[in-house]
C-alpha cells in the first residue's frame, strides 16, 4: 500500500491535468452553457473538472441511489466519517468497489467533533495529529479506496479556526502520506472570513462553504468566494436548499430547483453538494444542468415582489445568539438540528448535530425567559424545547 501511495503522490499532477474522469465525457458533452457560465467547472487549481453539480450523502442509504447517479453523469460525492456514524461510508464502499477508481471522486473528513468549538471552529488542545491519520485510514477502509480525493477540515468559522499551526500541519500530512489527494475547508459561521483564511492559508486546495438565496450576508460571501476562487481554490457550495421548507409544518416548500439554479449562476461556485434522498430528487438536479436558466416565476419564488420570505427552519448560523446566552449553548449548532428534523426530515441528522454540539439533555428548561436574541426574530428557546421533546431529550 505505502508503494501505491507513493505513486499517488508523485502523479498527483498528472492525474489533475487529465481532466474530466471517465464516466464524465457523454454526460459532458451533452451540457450547454447558461448565459455563457459553463456547467463544467474546473475546480480551482485542482485542474478537476466536475458538472456544477454532485452529491451530498449525509441522508443518503440507498445503493441504488448512488449507482443511478453515477450513471447519469455525477462524479462527486460528500460524505463524512460522522454520517450514520460510518455506515454512510460503508455503502458508498460498497457501491465503488464495482467502479474504476478513475470514475469517480470521494470527499470526506474524520475529524472528532469533541477536537473542536463548535462556535468559533477552533481546535481544542486535545487535538491530536496522529489520531486524525488514523481515524482517516478508518475513513479509507470503510469506502474501500486507498485515498479520498477531497479531506476537509469541519466547521471552520473564525480565522484563527482556519490559520491554526497543528490543524494545517495535520492537512499537509494527510497529503504527505496519501491519505488524500486535496484538503480544505468547510465552514456554516463567518463564511467569509475563514474562506478568505483558506486562501491565504497556502495549505488549503478548496472550501466547501454554505450558500443559498436566503443568505443575508451573500453579497459579502460572494465577494469573499470571488477572492478564494481568484486565489485559485476550489468552491464546493452546500447548504443550497436552505432547509427546503419555510415552516416546520412542511407546508411551505422551498422551490429547490430554483434554489440551486441560484446558486450555478455563480460562475466562481464550481459544484454543488445539495442533499440527495430519492430519485425523483436526483432527477430534478441533473434537470437543473439541462435547463439551468432561472425564469421569471422562479425567480419570483426565490424573491417575491412583496418582500422577502420568512423562513422558520433556515438558521443563518450568524452567531448573534451566542453573545447572551447565560448557559453558553451552541444555539446555531442546535438550529441546525431544528433544519435536520423539520426541514429534510433527518430525525438521524438531527440527533447526531446534537450529540456534536454536546447536547445529551434539553438546556432551556431551567430558564423562564430567553436572554438570547436572534436578530431573524426566531423564539430560540421555544425551537429548542421543541427539538428536545421531539427528540428526547430529558431536562437538564
């Protein structure tokens, strides 16, 4: 193995300039350009070529569902050590063992949540190098490859998060030891400013980055992605359904297809991991790449002349909350979870963002009154108790 790695290494330059991977060239072929912005993108200095859009597996158990993806064009998918603890993983494995290795491209990450602060993103002092080399040979042996091409760093957020010494250090030995080809970030909070870190890093390749219509600071993101991409990274958009509800009820869907149709018109996003479950979904975002053009009445959806829309389950993980909580919850971490079960219905999603922010019991019940503001007008502790109850989760 330690041979193979080697030549992985040393070929790392040759394998990028090659270009589209194999099961890529029909599919190719067959994609227009929207308004002049290509729907194969190259991401960043990579030299990867990719369609504008791939697939995300956090809520993803069917076999079927990857294999019919592959067939029909789409060579990225997101996945992470954490999902379905490990089991996600396992049944990509088990799909691309019957795949060339060159057909498709695998990003994943295997960081220990309880190495990181959730709210600023930085590591804790028990980080430790060693044990992430080994919890990502752990990430190789369930998906059954001897590399991943994309590793990030989870939950990036202020610059220090992103510019830190042992973390950068810990991406450059996953490369060395060719336990993956590429490293980034990803980053939910203070987007811009850990993107802008990432391309000043000199470490990092790509940033994955949430991205959506309902972002309010998407001018400012958009400035900050137009930064990184001219610094030469890659920009993997996620998050683009923005919950795909407006309310918990799952009356008001989300026009997801214009969502991501938002999102493409970005020429500086190369691709997009929106969260796929069910065919009929798979089959509306490979749609997106054949008619990619917004059109009046979706753009009306996305905007309504009337004003902006409300929205109960996108949170914008912009951290204002954070500043008067007595109890110091990682309240955007717990909207979230709100997003998981009321939005995409991941009751398994849901619970395991919890479990990451460290939540084993409900931390609004002894409080009368929220002291915490969300600048959207959200009752947090109100959205707190009621993920707590749905969920479980006993009073603290």
């Amino acid at each position: 193995m330690q041979n193979r790695r080697r030549f992985i290494r040393n070929s790392l330059l040759t394998v990028a300039a090659a270009g589209l991977p194999v099961r890529l060239g029909k599919a190719a072929r067959n994609l227009s350009e929207a308004e002049g912005r290509p729907l194969i993108r190259t991401l960043g200095r990579t030299g990867i070529s990719l369609p504008v859009v791939s697939m995300g597996t956090s809520s993803t158990t069917s076999p079927a569902l990857i294999r019919a993806a592959l067939d029909n064009g789409i060579v990225l998918f997101a996945t992470s050590a954490a999902y379905q603890e490990g089991n996600n993983e396992e049944m990509l494995g088990e799909v691309f063992k019957n795949f060339p290795r060159d057909s498709f491209f695998i990003l994943t990450n295997s960081f220990d949540i309880q190495w990181i602060d959730t709210p600023t993103g930085i590591l804790k002092p028990g980080f430790s190098r060693d044990e992430l080399l080994k919890r990502a040979e752990g990430s190789l042996k369930r998906l059954g490859v001897e590399y991943v091409d994309f590793f990030t760093q989870p939950f990036a957020a202020r610059r220090e998060s992103v510019i830190h010494d042992q973390a950068l250090r810990a991406m450059e030995a996953l490369k060395q030891e060719g336990i993956t080809r590429f490293t980034g970030i990803a980053t939910h909070r203070y987007e811009p400013e850990a993107i802008r870190a990432a391309a000043e890093s000199g470490i990092h390749d790509f940033v994955m980055t949430s991205y959506n219509f309902l972002k309010e600071n998407r001018e400012e993101l958009g400035e900050a992605i137009q930064y990184a991409a001219e610094a030469g990274l890659g920009i993997i958009a996620m998050k683009t359904m923005a919950g795909a509800y407006y309310d918990k009820e799952r009356t008001k869907p989300v026009n997801t297809r214009a969502a991501l149709k938002w999102v493409v018109r970005n020429s500086n996003i190369h691709t997009t991991v929106p969260d796929c479950t069910s065919f009929e979904q798979l089959s509306q975002n490979i749609r997106v790449m054949a008619e990619p053009e917004l059109n009046d009445e979706e753009w009306k959806d996305l905007f309504p002349p009337s004003g902006t829309h409300f929205s109960e389950i996108f949170c914008q993980q912009c951290g204002i909350c954070l500043q008067n909580c007595p109890c110091n919850v990682d309240i955007p971490a717990l909207m979230r979870s709100y997003m998981y079960l009321y939005g995409y219905g991941n009751r398994a999603q849901a619970k395991s963002t919890l479990a990451e922010a460290g939540m084993a019991y409900n931390p609004c019940s002894g409080c009368s009154a929220c002291l915490a503001n969300c600048r959207m007008g959200h009752d947090i502790r109100k959205k707190i108790c009621d993920i707590s109850g749905i969920l479980g989760l006993p009073e603290g």
